[in-house]
C-alpha cells in the first residue's frame, strides 16, 4: 500500500508511483469517486481549448463554407 500524509490544510501530495499510474503531471486534474467502500482517483481527460471550440461549431457541419461566408456577411443567396 502506498500512503500519503495530509496536511493541516486538507492537501495530499500524490506520490510519484500514483502519478506515474494515473500518467498525470503538474497543473493536470484528477476526480475522486466513491465505488463500494473505496474511493478511486482518476486522471481527467479534459478537452483542449480547440476542441471545445470545434464542438461549438458542430451545428455547421454538413454546410457549405461559400454559404457560410454569405450569411455572415449579410448577403441572401440570391446576389
């Protein structure tokens, strides 16, 4: 078993062999989960920055990029 002291403030520095494990790194997050009497940490696979803007334009897909520009610009199809 691996422990870890905590601290006066609630904190627990995760030994290296646990992130090693979790292959997480500094600045990186990890969740908590209680499952049957036991609490299990996992590393959280967040989305980068691109990503998430990418998933914001997923409304778009399928449509044309010339009528995309149009409608931005204010011009109907007709012109």
């Amino acid at each position: 078993m691996i422990t870890a002291r905590i601290t006066s403030k609630g904190q627990i520095t995760l030994p290296k062999k646990v992130r090693e494990r979790l292959g997480v790194r500094p600045g990186e997050d990890v969740g908590f989960e209680e499952k049957e009497g036991m609490l299990v940490i996992t590393k959280v696979v967040t989305k980068s920055p691109f990503d998430k803007w990418v998933g914001k334009l997923k409304h778009l897909e399928g449509q044309r990029s010339d009528d995309l520009v149009r409608e931005a610009r204010g011009h109907d199809n007709g012109h």
